[in-house]
C-alpha cells in the first residue's frame, strides 16, 4: 500500500513539475513575442533608444532570436551607432558563419537616415548625395523629406535626385516644390517632370513659361521640349543668346540633354565665347552631343588659356571613341594644370585606355598636397578597373583629410567587384560621417549589382 502511495505520488509530483514548466515556458515565449513586438513598434514609430532598451535582455540569451539580432541592428544603425551595428552584425555572421547580404543592405541605407538631420549643412549633403548614389525607389520617401531642408541648395540637389525616378517624378512633395523659394529648386523640379514623359503635367508646366526668374522659364522650355512641343525650342535658342548669364548657362546646357543637333552650330560658335563659364557650359553639351563633327573644337579647346575650360574639354573628349581623342587625351594628361591631368586620367579609363597609361600621371597626382587634387584623382578613378585600380582607391581610403576618402569611396562603389565586401564594410568605421555615409551608399551598390535589385 504504502509503495503504491509513493508510485503515485510520484506520478503526481512529476505532472505537476512539467505542468509548471510548460506554463513557464508558454508565459516566457508569450512575453518574449509581446516584447519583440512592442520594440517593432517602437522602431516603426522612430523610437529607436527606446528599441535598443526593451531589447537588451534577449540579446543576453542563448541563442539570440534572429528577429531580435536584426531588429537590434537596424536599430542602432538608425541612431547612428554605425561600429555598434557593424559589431552585432558581425557576431552574428561568425554565428551563422555566412553573410546576410539582405540585412547588411538594410543597414548600410539606415545608417545613411540619421545624417539628413545633422546641424551640419556639409554632412546632410554627403547623407542626401549618398542616397543619391542608391539606384533604388525604395529610397524616395527619404529624399523627399529634403525638400524641406534649411538649404537650397540642398534641396535643388534632392529635387535633382527625384526628378531622375519614376516615383520622384509622381511624387506630390515632388511637384509641390514647384513653389519653393528657390529658383535652382524650382528649376530642378521642372527639369524632372520634362523627363517623366507624362502629358499630364504639360499644364503645370507651363506654368512657369512666365516664372520671375530666367532660369525657371528656359527649365520649363526644356521640359515641355521634352514632353513633345518641340516649339518651345526657340525660347531656349533665345536663352543661349541673353546677356543674362544664369540665362544663358540653362539654355547651354539644355542643349546637350536635348540632343538636337540644331544645337551644334550655336555651341561651337559659344564654345569660343570671351567668358570662360560660357565655354565650359558648351564644351560640356557638345561632349554630351557625342557628334564627331563637333572634335575640332573640343580638341582645340584643350589648349584654352584657361585651365578649367582645358579640364571641361578633356572631360567631354571621354564620350568619344578611343581612337578619336586618344592622342590628344596623352597631350592633356601631361598638361601643367593637375586638374587638367585629373580630367585626362578619367577620360583616358572611360574610353577604354589601359591603366598602365596613367598610372605615372594618378602617383605624381597622389602626392599633390592639395586634397582637392588627391580628391579628383580619386574621383577619375571611378571610370577605371581592375585590381590596381582598386589597390589605389584602397591606399586613398588612408588619406589624412576626409575628402579624399570620400572620392575614393564612392569611386570603389562604382566597381562590381566581389573583393571590395569587406573593404567598405571596414569603412563604415571611418573616423569621419560623410565617409562613412558614403562607404554606405557604396555598399548599397555593390549589394545591388550583385543581388540584382
């Protein structure tokens, strides 16, 4: 009697044990997805310290949730703790022992977001010319809260932006900006909807045919241009003549994006014009024009006293076929002018010249104290490739000054390869945050181009 007593006892203790565990178990696994959820709330909401809180005591445990891990990276990328996100998400990659090249791609566009709102005007422009560089809509609703930006010419950079997307272009902050206090803002915006290629808009863009400001008037000529009422053309033919010189510039400029080749008459007789602005702004259109009759005066143009007009005429050589402009290019590239070699080296690699061709020209430019020479090189190196190409921009991510490093980071962002993964990743780190921005943004790139976004 006795044994069956303890048998049964037994029996009933054991129950009332795993009964205990199980409801210890159900109210912690309930808890934990009430506290999860409540933290993608609070991120949802912009509440992201408040999010890195709640989630501190499951990151203690083990194993973490996955949800957790990504939830806590985002998180801090979205404060701007970039070394703290970059740590977590490499914990979890020696965990897993693979990349999360779809979170990582997550966090390289949240740690961009906080910069936007940074008292300094430099770094919100390396944040919004970072999601520039991210060919992607998904980046859209974050470009347009810079249409409210303190700074013009800030928001003539997004409205620029937008203008170049299908969703910017349907965008009703997009279109609203037509009313900004900023004829560059204004302009951009219109310069955009020319590009949409929606006959809807041809009212309100006509619209500012009569704006207050020049500029205003020869961007709507442009667009309605472009939207098919090919007529306007002669308002920006009138343009190209005023004495007016932000007139003047637009209606050049316009006619390299037109590709009317009416155009080229006009610009090679601008192209010699007394105002070195004027000249640059035609040798840009006729490069852009890619006309092999218009050769004979950007070479020659190649030779201008002024050194910014040679840099503009060697830039606009690089449309060209390689052997068109390969002769004249090597003339360029030992010119005396360091920004005239600068614009030699980019045109060189982008028409297919070998690296070898160069390589004295971007060493001699590497040691130039001036950072803005350094920086150019750096930039010229973006229309490169290969692996001495990348070992260069590598070296240059060691610069002393922020703005090398940032050409050079945004140069490797532009080449597809596979290597680069862990060298950007190591930038996120950078002392500076319009490097590490950038180096964001360039990994973004490199994702994409990859993954096929």
């Amino acid at each position: 009697m006795y044994k069956r007593m303890t048998k049964c006892s037994f029996l009933i203790l054991s129950f009332i044990s795993l009964w205990i565990v199980s409801v210890e178990v159900g109210f912690s696994q309930e808890s934990t997805n009430d506290v999860i959820e409540k933290a993608r709330q609070s991120y949802d909401q912009g509440k992201f310290q408040e999010t890195v809180d709640s989630l501190q005591p499951f990151l203690k445990k083990t194993p973490v949730s996955a949800g957790v891990t990504r939830l806590h990276i985002l998180a801090l990328a979205r404060l701007g703790e970039v070394p703290d996100a970059l740590d977590a998400y490499e914990s979890m990659v020696k965990s897993s022992q693979r990349e999360d090249e779809g979170l990582l791609r997550q966090m390289a566009i949240a740690s961009i977001l906080p910069r936007r709102t940074d008292m300094r005007e430099q770094i919100r422009g390396a944040a919004y010319t970072a999601l520039k560089e991210i060919d992607s809509e998904e980046v859209v609703p974050y470009l347009e809260d810079g249409l409210t930006d303190g700074s013009g010419m800030l928001r003539a950079l997004v409205a620029e932006t937008l203008g170049k997307r299908k969703t910017g272009q349907r965008s009703t902050k997009f279109r609203n900006a037509l009313k900004d206090g900023a004829g560059l803002v204004r302009a951009a915006v219109l310069i955009g909807l020319g590009r949409s290629g929606d006959a809807a808009v041809t009212t309100l863009v006509e619209k500012s045919l009569q704006d207050e400001q020049a500029l205003v008037q020869i961007a709507a000529a442009r667009a309605l241009y472009g939207l098919g009422h090919k007529e306007h053309w002669t308002r920006i033919k009138e343009g190209a003549k005023s004495r007016e010189g932000y007139e003047r510039g637009a209606a050049i400029r316009a006619f390299g994006e037109l590709g009317d080749k009416r155009a080229i008459p006009i610009l090679e007789k601008t192209a010699r014009d007394k105002q070195p602005s004027i000249r640059a702004a035609a040798l840009t259109s006729l490069g852009k024009l890619t006309n092999s009759e218009t050769l004979p005066t950007i070479k020659s143009a190649v030779f201008d006293r002024i050194p910014a007009v040679r840099s503009v005429a060697t830039l606009s050589l690089g449309y060209f076929e390689q052997h068109e402009v390969l002769a004249t290019l090597k003339r360029a590239l030992v010119d005396t002018n360091p920004g005239v070699k600068a614009a030699a080296i980019a045109s060189l690699l982008r028409v297919g010249a070998p690296f070898s061709v160069v390589e004295n020209a971007v060493h001699q430019l590497l040691q130039d104290t001036n950072p803005a020479i350094r920086s150019g090189t750096a930039k010229a190196l973006g229309n490169g490739k290969g692996q001495k190409v990348i070992g260069i921009l590598t070296i240059i991510l060691n610069d002393p000054l922020p703005r090398p490093r940032i050409a050079a980071v945004r140069s490797l962002g532009r080449i597809e390869e596979r290597s680069l993964l862990p060298i950007l990743k190591r930038t996120l780190r950078d002392s500076d945050a319009a490097v590490r921005v950038t180096a964001a943004a360039a990994l973004v790139r490199l994702l994409d181009a990859k993954i096929g976004t």
